[in-house]
C-alpha cells in the first residue's frame, strides 16, 4: 500500500552537533529527533535535507526545502523568517585558544581592541556589532573556519552556539582550545520558514511540540542528547 502522507522537507546543517548532523546516509541529532516525532504526530512524513552550514538559509528559496532548523531566533530574522515556539534554548559564548590568558568564561571587556570571529550566517554579528563596537568582528563562512582562525592566531576569540562548538572542539580540537563554562546571550533555537509562507506546518508544529512537552517527550528526547560528563 503507498503512503499519502504529506512529505516535509526540514533542511539542517549537516555539521552542527549535538542538534543536526549528517551520519552517513542518515540525519542525527537532538532536535532531528524533536522534529521526527513531531511529525509523527502531526500525521507528516519529515525528510531531512542535509547541506552545508552557509547554504541552510538558501534551501528555502531554491526549493530544496520547506523550512530549515534549528535557527536561533533574533530581532532581525523575524523580518524574513516565521518561526515555531522554540524546541531548545541554547547560548552562545566566546571560544579562545588554551594558550591564551583568559578564564574558562571570557567576557567582551577581555577581548576590547581584539578579533573576534563568528559565522556571517549566524545570529551573532548584528548583536556583536551593536554591543561590542570595540571588538574587531570577523565574519567566517561556518564553526570548521571560526574555530581554524582561532587556531591560527587570526582571531582572539570565537563567538559560536556553547553545544554546537564544545561538541565540536571535543571531537577536534580539545588541546587547543578552552570549552568556554558558560554563555554570554540566550538562543532559542526553532524552525523557520520564509516569511508568510507555509503557516500551515508552523501551527502543526507548534500543536505536536506542545503535546511532547506535556506528556514528557521532550524532555526524554533532550536527556537522551544530554553529554555523559554533565
């Protein structure tokens, strides 16, 4: 028999663990889960699409996708995006080289008259640029080149998701770079879609992560993702 289920395509970066990644053929993560059971209660099949970090945004304008995930909610994407309730809050915080002679928890005052570089995508160069004219911004393509500059001494400081860039300094970069013990800006991250588009599958999304949330889903899937050493 031949599903007539409606087909959702959630476009993700295929790099950005512990919330989206791609694992060989497959999409993983803490909140590629939230989103699959969300759609399993909303009655839709989700297909995950999988691209690089600066072509998320992209997927929605060439039809390669029907929203994207998880995109920190801003000021400024609410005039292109519409989003979902938040599925997980998150921060962001400053990553800076072992070497260097900052605590485990730099602030911006550390970094006056210094770079600090984060992803041109990302939901922190209009914040940074605002709050810290001080700082030297440096804008990368994605977390692999951000934390490459820091590496190489082209930056003082990378501003990066706290779960997105610990998850990925522990897989890479864990002699080199400090894991930063708390965040400087709350994130809530959600799904998005172009703006006035698609409003359908906001409401369902929003009505299956209300029913998750109330009867402990959520909470068992966030736990699942949680780091042993925590």
């Amino acid at each position: 028999m031949v599903s007539c289920a409606r087909v959702v395509r959630l476009a993700h970066s295929s790099g950005f663990p512990p919330f989206a990644e791609r694992t060989g053929t497959v999409s993983t993560g803490m909140i590629v889960d939230i989103l699959r059971e969300c759609g399993n209660r909303a009655g839709f099949l989700t297909e995950f699409v999988a691209v690089p970090f600066d072509e998320v945004q992209e997927t929605m304008k060439d039809g390669r996708a029907d929203a994207i995930f998880p995109l920190g909610i801003n000021p400024q994407r609410h005039q292109t995006f519409d989003f979902t309730e938040p599925l997980f809050v998150t921060g962001a915080a400053l990553f800076t080289r072992r070497s260097d002679p900052y605590s485990a928890s730099p602030s911006f005052d550390d970094l006056i008259g210094k770079a600090v570089t984060t992803p041109s995508r990302g939901p922190l160069v209009g914040f940074i640029s605002a709050r810290f004219p001080r700082v030297t911004l440096i804008q990368s393509t994605n977390y692999d080149e951000s934390l490459s500059q820091l590496i190489r001494g082209d930056a003082d400081a990378a501003a990066l998701n706290l779960q997105v860039g610990s998850a990925m300094v522990a897989r890479q970069w864990s002699e080199s770079i400090r894991t930063p013990r708390g965040s400087f800006l709350d994130l809530p991250l959600a799904v998005a879609v172009t703006r006035g588009r698609n409003k359908w599958l906001i409401a369902r999304l929003n009505e299956t992560l209300a029913s998750i949330r109330a009867d402990g889903t959520l909470r068992e899937i966030v736990l699942r993702w949680k780091p042993s050493n925590e």
